[in-house]
C-alpha cells in the first residue's frame, strides 16, 4: 500500500470512530381517533364530486353505508351521520341478511353491523372488515331501495345522470320464479316465489321496466325491444337473441351455452331510432315453404313509433341482430 492511500484509510477509521451512532427516530405518536395532519404545502381539492364527500375520520365500512345511502335517498353524505358502529362475525356469506331465492354459503365473515342516520330515521347496514360488500338489513331497508336500485341501473346502462331519469311507477310484486318473471331461453329459472318490485321509469322519452327482487339487489330488465331467431339451413342453424330496451342481450345457441352481453354504443344508437321510429313489427323473411334446407328468419320489434319497416329497413334489421349474435358467440 503506497503512503497516500494509507493515510486516506487512517483518516477515515479516525473520523468514523468519533461520529455519533445513528438513532433512528420514533414515530410521532396520535391521539387515538385522529387523523395524520396534512402537509400545509398541499392544496385542498375544491371540485370533488359530492358522492365523494362523506365525512372524515371515518373507516372505510363506515363510509360505504353511507355512500349506499346517501345514493339510495340522494341525500348529500354530510346529511348522514353514523350513529353506531359494532364488530360481529357474521355467520354466512350473505352478512346476516336473509333473501328469499338466495342461497349462502356457511363461511364465518368477519365485520360490522353499522346503523346510520338521518331526517330523524335510522338504516342498519352489514359489511365485511373493510366496507366492499354491504347490504341494508332486512328489516330496515328504505321503501325505495329497489327503485333507487333501478335508477342507477338505467343511468349506468344509458350513460346518462341519475336526475334524467323519471319514475313513472313503483308497484309490489310476488315474482313466480328465481328470474324474477322474466323468462329467457336456455336458462332454468328456480320455482320459488320472489317478493319484489316492478319498477316503471322513463328516460330519453322511453319507457322502461325493471323487475327486482326485496331490496333492488337482484335487477332484471323486462322492457324488450327485440327478438330474432333463424333455425334450419344447410348449416343447421338454431340461433336466438332477445335484445331489451336498455341494452342488455341474451343470445342461444343449441350448440353452445347461452350468453349475455351489452350493446355498443352504435348498436345502442341504431336500436333506439328503430324503436321511436316504428310501433310493434313481426318480420318473417324465411325461406317458401317446401324449399330443399329450408331456413327460417323470424324477427319482431317492440316500437314506440307508429311507422312500419319497408323492405330496406327490414333487411337491415334482420342484418343487424345476425351480426349481434355472431358478436356474441365469437
């Protein structure tokens, strides 16, 4: 080791031997029940949407009974406060809430029962540990839980603000089976009575109807729109498809499993100017009766409008629900 050298690593043993040992230091300790004061350097958001303004301090089960409530009522969540909060371990999956057609499983879930208020009446609510599944007691759910339920459903399925949306009827029903009385081909519906609502809405000047189940948890579109089925031909075609008004498809296949899907934006355009344009219209473009691998099409549409599809117009829509199906079995 050359001279230089030897004196760079003397120094350097000297000058870490006289340095004070590092002490890591503690974490300021809060009084419980408070939050972490904010940085005074970060400004405080201003255009937060109200959905989003639920009162701090609160754990993230509280906040989702009042998030659910606050659009259950819409109600402002400052307008919500909780007023008690216990720990429970639930004993099935389905948080302690017993519905009719429901089946739970038996696994222990840890969480909260939360009661919540306001306008002087109270809602209890079951969560898991941190607030993603809840669902309103039984015995306490708001009168308009399922139309609520059902107007955020059409504002989800159309795009459109919840306050676009008009109730034209909210009637209690005893639905006859699991499908809420809405059948579909290809799917087995259990032959267990249902409470429910039939909830009528209107949006975009159409009408919509919505069978649900108690609570609005269970929603079934019931306002169709289209049906079309083709069967026969060289290929042996067994195809069906039953479009409703607010977008949902459903589509049958004897050669594979039934499938749900949504309309696309386009799709959902093109259905609704048919629909205002033209009233109740049964198409048959089948092949004549007594054709070698005869082929039948058959297509009805559920118009608002008084016109009648010419013959451009009816192919157009036998082409259109071909191309759905094909799009949902791809």
């Amino acid at each position: 080791m050359n001279k230089v050298a030897f004196w760079v690593s003397l120094v350097a043993l000297i000058l870490a031997a006289c340095s004070p040992e590092y002490v890591p230091t503690p974490p300021t300790l809060l009084p419980a029940g408070t939050n972490p004061p904010l940085p005074t350097n970060m400004p405080l958001p201003t255009n937060l949407p109200q959905a989003t303004r639920a009162p701090v301090g609160l754990s993230t089960a509280q906040q989702a009974a009042i998030t659910l409530l606050s659009s259950t009522l819409n109600l402002a969540p400052d307008q919500i406060r909780v007023i008690s909060s216990q720990t429970v371990i639930w004993p099935d999956g389905c948080l302690g809430v017993q519905r009719m057609g429901v089946m739970c499983n038996n696994q222990q879930v840890p969480g909260f029962v939360i009661i919540v208020g306001s306008n002087g009446k109270q809602y209890e609510f079951h969560t898991n540990r941190d607030g993603s599944e809840i669902l309103p007691a039984a015995a306490e759910q708001p009168a308009d839980a399922a139309q609520a339920a059902a107007k955020r459903y059409l504002a989800s399925a159309l795009g459109i603000n919840i306050d676009q949306i008009t109730v034209l009827g909210d009637a209690e029903v005893e639905w006859p089976d699991s499908c809420l009385g809405v059948a579909q081909e290809g799917i087995m519906c259990a032959m267990i009575v249902m409470p429910g609502h039939l909830v009528r809405l209107q949006a975009n000047n159409l009408p919509y109807e919505f069978n649900t189940n108690e609570d609005g948890s269970e929603i079934q579109p019931a306002t169709l729109a289209l049906t079309w089925k083709r069967s026969g031909g060289i290929a042996g075609f067994c195809d069906s498809l039953t479009v409703y008004l607010s977008g949902e498809v459903s589509g049958d296949n004897c050669k594979a499993n039934p499938r749900n899907g949504k309309l696309l934006p386009a799709e959902m355009a093109q259905l609704a100017t048919w629909v205002v344009q033209y009233g109740q219209a049964n198409l048959d473009a089948s092949d004549p009766v007594g054709a070698s691998d005869r082929m039948t099409r058959q297509l009805s549409l559920f118009g608002n409008g008084n016109a009648q599809p010419n013959g451009q117009d009816q192919k157009a829509l036998f082409n259109w629900a071909q191309d759905l199906h094909q799009r949902l079995y791809q």
